[in-house]
C-alpha cells in the first residue's frame, strides 16, 4: 500500500457521508408507513407499485443523470436529485387520491435516480484507489444510517402526531442535505454548462458495456430489496410488531455492520470471492425470513439479510468502478444503478402479486427471490469469464 497516498476520511468524504445519510433518511423515513396509508385511499391492491413506480422513474432517469453527471458536474446532479425529495415530502399530504399519491410516487423516483449516481461517481474521484472497496462501505453506511434511524422514527411520528408531521420531517432532512451539497468542491475536471441538447441521450450512452457483468449480479440480488419494501410492512403487523420501522432497523443496523469490514475485505481477498460469500448469506436469510412466525424471528431474519446485502453492495459496486473508465464513470454507476431499480422494482412487482394481501403466502414470495439470488450466484461460477477483479 501506498505510504503517500491520500487519505480516505477527508473533510470531503465525511461531507458527503452527511449528506447521503440524511437523503436516505428522507426518502427511507416515509416507507413503513406508505402501505398503509395508500390502503386507508382505497388502494390496498396497489401496494405493489408503491416501490415499483419509484424504482421506475429512478431507472428511467439513470442513463440522463450518468450523462449529465459526467457533463455538468457531480454536484449539480446530487442537489437536483435532493430537492425533489424535499417538494414531494412536502406535497404528499395533499394527495388524497389513489391515482395522486401513486403519481406523485413516481416523480418521488427520480430523487434515487439522480442522486445516487452522481454520490457515487463523485466518491470515485476522490479516494485512493487500493481502498474503493473500503469506501464505497463506508459511504453505504452512511447510507444505511439513514435507513435504519429514520423509519422508527416515521413510524413514531405518525403514532404520536400524525401522517402529515412525518412527511414534513422528511422535507426537512432532505433539505438539510442540500444545504451541505452546496458549498461542496465539484471534481469533474471538464466541467460544461447545462445544456438542453444534454438531455438528448444517444443508445450508445445509455449503458456502460463494461458495467454489465456487476449489473446482472445487482438485478437478480436485488429483487430481496423490492420484496423487502413491499410486504414485510405486512410481514411484521401479521406477526404482531407494530411498529413497521423496527424491522427496517434491525436490517439496516446487521448492513451497517457488515459493511464496515466487507469492502475492506473485497480490497483485500478480491471482489468475486466476497460476492459469492454473500450471494450464499443471502439466500439462507431469505428462506428463514419467509417462515418468520415471531417478531424476535423476523427482526432477526431481517437482520441477517441486512448483514448479507451489506456485505455484498459494496464489493458489486467497487467491482463496478474496478471496471470502469474514469472518463464515463457517471454512465458506468447509472449502468449499476439502473439494474439495482430493475431489480427492487421487480422484486416488489413479483413478490406482492405472489404474496396477494395472504399471509400464508409470505414464504412463497421470500423462496422465489431466494431463487433469484441462486442464479446470480450461478452466473458468476459458470458464465462469467473470471478476471484478476
């Protein structure tokens, strides 16, 4: 290793730790309570698309903020993708409608959609090298920090005041995340003024060929998040732990853990074998939280998928930039990002059309995406053609 190498926990990078901490907890904050609440509308049969439309929009709106993430700038992009969670936080207690709540669920996405990649790409350029896997950890942490202190306490907002006083919460925390974002130091080193022809984007910039391998791995994993989203809420008042958001903490506090040491364990022993680590944790938490019966039996399912998906999201996404070139580095972490939508956005679509408002049905919907978890792992041993990352 490097003796003068520059450091990884610059004033910078904890800068923008914050700044994705409290984005996370924005838009995190808000989802225990979402099945619910479209349920009192009317709409229980549309739980489905809470996460679905979200991860829609998100995905759609990747390849535009690769394009301009690596045009205009990294800061720019993660301010804008920050601001739409501070007005659709705001503006969802005035969607009183099936139909108007689910729109506004799909503008939601392109919060994740933009933001996300440029954080990414912008933590690329700023540390060393030999620790990318270290990093990209550490900035899931601060991510999964958002996720696990932010739904219980949605969760006890709503209880104590109401539905309203959480989604003005969540405004806030997006702003204040905003507000760190803009005295940042852009590091895009041929930075262009925004054009609308930029918004014009080309097959050929869409996807970063050189992405796809970590890309299929990412899609077929990531069906555990959109099944996760969407019926564990049901999941935990079925089995009696009324506030939704504690299995939320119990899965982002067991990733938090594991992602402290895993990326530094993908620098060390190589993404690959890591992955296939993971993928293994993965489905056996899977198949144990499909047959949770208890709420000490579901927070510790919960929990152990967390721990899996912790370790594994960091080593995907260094695998990621390990592959990438510098220059279209913006369209390689849309590349990922836009396979981690498809994979929650399937993932939620699937798993509420296998669950179906029955609770006898939540371990068919858990052994599925277990499934899907197992042909990632078999795509790494057997298609993919094995290199030195």
């Amino acid at each position: 290793m490097p003796s003068n190498s520059p450091p990884l926990y610059t004033l910078q990078f904890l800068l923008l730790c914050l700044s994705h901490a409290l984005f996370s907890a924005s838009f995190n904050m808000i989802i225990p309570e979402l099945p619910s609440y479209l349920e009192q509308m009317g709409g229980a049969d549309y739980k489905g698309l809470i996460i679905a439309l979200f991860t829609l929009t998100a995905g759609i709106s990747r390849p535009f903020s690769g394009k301009l993430t690596d045009t205009i700038g990294r800061v720019p992009v993660m301010i804008i993708g920050t601001l739409v969670c501070v007005v659709c936080s705001l503006f969802y207690p005035f969607a009183t409608s099936v139909f108007g709540f689910l729109l506004l669920r799909l503008f939601h996405g392109f919060s994740t959609g933009f933001k996300p990649t440029a954080t990414t790409a912008y933590a690329a350029d700023i540390v060393p090298m030999h620790r990318r896997g270290e990093a990209m950890g550490i900035l899931g942490v601060s991510m999964n920090a958002g996720a696990s202190i932010a739904p219980p306490i949605g969760s006890a907002l709503t209880m104590s005041f109401s539905i309203e006083a959480m989604f003005y919460c969540s405004s806030a925390m997006a702003l204040l995340s905003v507000l760190i974002l803009w005295g940042m130091q852009e590091t895009l080193e041929h930075q262009e003024s925004f054009k609308w022809k930029l918004l014009v984007v080309k097959k050929d910039e869409i996807i970063d060929l050189k992405a796809l391998p970590p890309a299929i791995v990412m899609v077929l994993t990531y069906f555990t998040f959109g099944v996760m989203l969407t019926i564990v809420p049901d999941q935990s008042v079925h089995i009696g732990v009324q506030n939704k958001g504690l299995f939320f903490m119990s899965f982002t506090a067991c990733s938090v853990a594991s992602r402290l040491v895993a990326g530094k364990a993908s620098d060390k022993y190589g993404r690959l074998p890591i992955i296939k680590l993971a993928i293994v944790l993965l489905i056996l938490s899977l198949i144990a939280m499909g047959y949770a019966d208890s709420p000490t039996w579901l927070l510790v399912a919960s929990g152990m998928i967390g721990f899996s998906a912790g370790t594994l999201s960091p080593a995907l996404f260094a695998w990621t930039i390990d592959r990438s070139d510098s220059a279209n580095r913006g369209r390689s972490m849309a590349t990922i990002y836009i396979a981690l939508e498809i994979g929650i956005g399937l993932g939620a679509l699937l798993s509420a059309a296998i669950y179906d408002n029955t609770p006898t049905n939540f371990d068919d919907a858990f052994n599925t995406t277990a499934f899907f978890c197992l042909l990632a792992l078999l795509y790494i041993q057997f298609i993919y053609k094995h290199r030195s990352v």
